[in-house]
C-alpha cells in the first residue's frame, strides 16, 4: 500500500470513528448522511468519497482495529508445544486486550450494532474475512489446513459468545468470559479425544 492508499485509510478511520460517536449519542436511525458529514467537519460530497452508506462507516470503524492473529501466534515460546485450543487462545488475545483497554467505547459500539439489524447483517458479510485471516495465521502451527478452519470457525464463535455475555453486563470481565469459554472447549475436546486422557497418542481434534 503506497503513502497515498495509508494516509486515505487514517483520514478514512479518523473519520469513521468521529461519525460513530454521534450515532452513538443521538441514535444510528436518528442521524442522516447530513447530519454525520457536518458533526465530521466534513461535506456531503466528501463524506461519500469515503463512504457509500451509513452502514460502511460502522464496518469501517470495525476494520480499523487492526488484528494481527499471526503476530500473536509467534510471540508464543518457541519449542513448545501447544494444543489447538491454547494456539486459538493465543491467537485471539489482542481482540482480548483491546476489549480490556477500552472496554466503555467498545460496549458502545456494540450495543449501537446489537440494536440495527442492518449493521449485523454487514458485519457478518466480514466474517469468511475474518475466518481466512485466522486460518491463515493457524496453518503454520498445526497440522493441516482443514484443522485450522475448523479452529478459526470455532474461535470466531467463541468471541461472539463472549461478546453477547459480556455487552450487556456493565463492569463484566471480557478476559474471564473467553478463558471461561475456552475452558469449556478444552474439556469438551478431552471427552471427545479421550485417548489423551489415556496416555496414548493424541489425536488431531485438539
């Protein structure tokens, strides 16, 4: 991405972020195009040079939290090894961190996503994305593609299920809500896979 593409996409954040704010406040129903452009300092014009919708300045916000799922992965100690589970762990901490630094803004944004059914339609159009970008970032640690779908799959739905118990729940604990999930899939792999419990060999479920 050259410097012109880079400063296009902070502008494109910088903005995004600033328009959400007010949706938050006032409504995302409540807030016209107009509306957004000028709480933005922006024009009606400008605002579609960088957004089609009101909807793509949501999805716009959400892309720009950068995960990097692979830098989590390699920042593990080399040499051990790790089920797939704990590598899945791993991999979603810094959507785990970001919930922890910034735990009021991100409730905010969503609930304002929870409440438009036109926003989660959107995002979910995002998550083959997401699911591709985790896959690809598991591939190299575990031992085949297809297991590492599976486990991008099921680590995404995870997060939402941590997202729908801990958006609701003013003060909740994101970081205990997903170690408490993966606990739960960890378990449900040993009575799946109990030839671990065994002493034998483990097989490649987990």
């Amino acid at each position: 991405m050259g410097i012109r593409d880079r400063t296009r996409e902070l502008v494109k954040a910088e903005l995004a972020t600033a328009i959400l704010e007010v949706f938050i406040e006032r409504g995302y129903a409540a807030v016209t195009v107009d509306d957004a452009a000028r709480a933005a300092g922006i024009s009606r014009a400008t605002f579609f040079r960088y957004f089609g919708s009101k909807e793509d300045v949501v999805v716009a916000s959400v892309e720009s939290a950068k995960i990097d799922y692979l830098a989590a992965l390699e920042a593990l100690p080399a040499g051990k090894h790790f089920s797939g589970w704990r590598l899945l762990r791993a991999a979603i901490e810094p959507v785990v961190e970001t919930a922890t630094h910034e735990p009021e803004s991100l409730r905010a944004r969503l609930r304002l996503i929870g409440s438009e059914p036109a926003l989660k339609a959107r995002l979910r159009e995002r998550r083959a994305a997401n699911t591709e970008a985790l896959t690809d970032a598991l591939t190299g640690h575990v031992d085949d593609e297809l297991f590492a779908r599976v486990l991008a799959t099921a680590g995404l739905a995870a997060v939402d299920i941590a997202w729908e118990e801990w958006t609701p729940r003013e003060g909740a604990d994101f970081r205990k809500i997903v170690d408490g999930i993966f606990e739960r899939l960890e378990k449900a792999g040993r009575i799946v896979n109990p030839a671990k419990q065994a002493g034998a060999a483990p097989q490649r479920l987990c």
